[in-house]
C-alpha cells in the first residue's frame, strides 16, 4: 500500500468522524429545546396553582369584610356559659324578690299563691355579670290534672348551655308581637306533655319548660303566663 492510499483511507476515515460529530453536536443543540418544552409543560400546574390561589384571596378579600360588616354596629358576641358554673338561687314567692337585679324584662303577668310560685336568680361562678331569672309555677286544675311551668329569662349577652337547644326548636307561630318557636310531645315516661317555648324582646331570651297532664295549646300557655 502505497503513500496515496494510505492517505484517502484516512480521509475516508476522518470525514466519517467528522459527520458522526456534526450529528451528536446536531441532536446535542436540539436537547435544551426539548428539556424547555418538558420544563413548560412541568411549571403548568404550579402557574394554575398560583392562579388558584389569587383567586381564594380575591374572594377571601370580598367575603370577609362582608361577613364581619354583617353584624350591628356594637355587636358584642355572648358569654357562654356552661352548666356546671350555673347557680340557681332561690330569692322569694314574688317578682318583687328579684328587683335588686334590676332585670328590665317581660315579666309574666300570672300569679298563684305563694305556695305554688318560686322565683329564683340565675348567676355563674364564673361571671359576676350575668343576671337572670327563673320563675316556676305548679297549676293545680283539679287533683288530676297539674301543669308544672318553669320560665327563664336571660340576657342576650349570655348563652346558658342548659337553654341552647331551645334556639334549634322547629315549630314555629306568631304571638302578640313576638316569633315564638315551639316544641311539643306526649312524654311515654312520665305519661304528661313537654312543652318547650322560645321567644326574645331583643334584650331578652325567654325559655318556658311546661309539663302537663293534658295537651295545652302554645297561644294558650303564652296567654296563661301573660294574661
């Protein structure tokens, strides 16, 4: 082999080098390109994500003022008050027992003798401010039948925990001025009808647990108490 065949074999040989080069430096450049496509369709999510998250601001931005506006201007959220720090007090046989408090409510009308009335306080251990009071009746229309009534007034500034299912109360009538919900059943244990009654003046709640041995009306119940 002489000196010009050598020289084409090698030649040959470097621009066969030189071509597979030009083709990996080719598909070389073209990788980034590839990796930026895959890199956009990767940060998509993050971008709705971000998008998403704009949005619950925006909304959270209207929503909330919106919500704290909703309340009366000196709203002050109640005191609530378990059942445990509750204290019953009994104070006397008439309304004038409880003036000291200076409860400005609307006080029932009714009055039996003093055997079959007691007026109690209602106060927390925990709370000096609260001030309410309970008033309970025992009706006697013959020996056979008896309705017991217990009436409790409360401030709205407070909710007594042994009270607050009366808020839920599903029926419902209108009395005198007021909205009244209402509850009522035939108890299987006792063998007499529970009676609970629910109505506020704005400043007051007012909670009336009633028992009797024959079925009373709502409006009648109301129209006993404050006649």
């Amino acid at each position: 082999m002489d000196n010009k065949e050598l020289y084409e074999i090698l030649q040959e040989y470097a621009d066969d080098v030189k071509a597979e080069k030009e083709s990996a430096f080719k598909k070389l450049n073209e990788q980034p390109k590839e990796d930026v496509k895959q890199s956009r369709k990767r940060f998509k999510p993050q971008y709705a994500f971000a998008i998403a998250m704009c949005m619950v601001v925006v909304v959270l931005c209207i929503a909330l003022p919106i919500a704290l506006t909703d309340k009366p201007h000196g709203y002050v959220e109640p005191t609530y008050c378990s059942s445990g720090e509750i204290i019953f007090g009994f104070e006397g046989n008439s309304l004038a027992d409880i003036e000291k408090y200076h409860i400005d409510a609307y006080y029932p009308t009714l009055v039996t003798d003093k055997e079959n009335m007691a007026v109690c306080s209602i106060l927390s251990d925990k709370d000096t401010s609260l001030h309410g009071i309970q008033i309970g009746y025992v009706l006697e229309e013959d020996e056979d039948e008896m309705t017991f009534i217990e009436l409790a007034i409360v401030p709205k500034t407070h909710i007594l925990q042994i009270y607050e299912d009366y808020f839920d109360l599903q029926e419902k009538i209108k009395w005198n001025k007021y909205d009244v919900k209402y509850f009522r059943a035939l108890n299987q244990g006792t063998l007499m009808y529970d009676t609970q009654i629910y109505f506020t003046d704005g400043k007051y709640d007012y909670f009336i647990d009633v028992e009797s041995d024959g079925e009373i009306e709502t409006t009648d119940l109301l129209n006993l108490l404050y006649n």
